[in-house]
C-alpha cells in the first residue's frame, strides 16, 4: 500500500465514521469542531513523541489524532479500562496515535 493509499483509506474510513456519527444524532457541529481540535492536538503530540518522518500536514494530524481515539479506545476496552460505548480519554488516544504512527513506520520501513 502506497502513501497515498493509505491517506485515502484513512479518509474514507474517518469521513464514515462522521456520516454515522451525524445520522445517529451522536455528533453535533459543536462537537465535530471540538474532535477536530482534539485531533489535531492529540495528532501534533503523537508525532513530537515519535521523532522521525511521519506522513502529512495537518489534515493528516487531524486525521491521526481521531483515528488514534478509536485505537485507544478499542485497546482500552480490550484491557478493561474503558466500558463499552465510553471512548478513550486523552492520554488513551494519544497512545493509539503513537502505535498508529509505529504501525506506518513499520509498514513503510519495509518497502523504503
């Protein structure tokens, strides 16, 4: 999977998350600028705990900061932290940044 790729599979999968989001009256336009602030300050501390070259601007920050909230939640769930249905608190997300980040490092180590 190229770069590219993988942005358009992480847009795609945020943008259904949001659609859902919207049509089951979880996320007012409030709240989406408020996960889009979120994100991007949880994106931008991810990629300043992990050094290196990572991916994108700050659409791409943003992006990383809410796709690392689902994988923190998801984890926190798994390991009890979280019940099901309560999302990860800000500490989890930034670690499910931090793994995301790590995952793209280790996929595109490979092919570089």
């Amino acid at each position: 999977m190229h770069h590219h790729e993988l942005k358009v599979v992480i847009c795609r999968a945020v943008s259904f998350y949001i659609r859902l989001a919207v049509n089951r009256r979880f996320l007012t336009h409030m709240n989406l600028i408020g996960a889009i602030i979120i994100g991007l300050i949880v994106g931008a501390i991810a990629k300043f705990l992990t050094p290196g070259k990572d991916p994108g601007g700050c659409i791409i920050t943003i992006l990383l900061g809410l796709a690392g909230s689902f994988v923190g939640t998801y984890i926190g769930q798994a390991l009890g932290l979280y019940r099901v249905g309560e999302p990860a608190g800000f500490i989890g997300s930034v670690i499910g940044a931090v793994l995301l980040l790590l995952l793209y490092r280790m996929i595109f180590a490979r092919k570089g």
